[in-house]
C-alpha cells in the first residue's frame, strides 16, 4: 500500500499526537479529515484501533481488527489487533 501524502498524512500524524497527549476527541477529528478514500488505509485503521483501544470500546475495535485483516491479511499488526480486542471483548478470553 502507497503511503499517505499530504495533508491526509498530517492528519494521521496529528492524531497520533493527539492520542498520545490523551486528547481521544481530538485524534478522532483528525481521523475523521482524512479523505474518505483512505479511510481503509491500514495506516489509518492502526490509528483509529488504537484510539478505540483507549476508549475501550473493544466490539468496535474487534470489527476494525478484522477489516484490517480482510485488506492486508499478511501484516502483522491486523492480527495482533485481532487478538489483543478478543481478549478484552465481552464473552471473550481464551
């Protein structure tokens, strides 16, 4: 996958900022100034897990692990994603 250009890669950068200050109403907003094109980037979709992670919404967070699986099935992260979110998911566990 081609990586992002600018300015959707300034958004993704400031999201990340903003997640890692804490600001989760922030990072969102500049997710959500991504082109809705790239929103399936899995750039984009690492960042938006990791902010459902912090918001602990783990149904959410569960589904877009497995978008991402579907769209880049060979990384890494998609799985990672998957199995940290089944973990925590209601009724989930080993």
């Amino acid at each position: 996958m081609q990586p992002l250009e600018p300015p959707d890669a300034h958004h993704l950068s400031a999201a990340e900022g903003w997640l890692g200050l804490g600001n989760l109403a922030e990072a969102r907003a500049e997710l959500d100034r991504i082109a809705p094109a790239l929103q399936n980037h899995p750039d984009v979709l690492d960042v938006r897990w990791s902010l459902l992670a912090e918001e602990k919404d783990w149904p959410a967070a569960l589904a877009l692990a497995r978008t991402r699986l579907q769209l880049a099935p060979k990384s890494a992260a998609g799985w990672l994603h998957q199995a940290y979110a089944l973990r925590r998911v209601p009724g989930g566990g080993l």
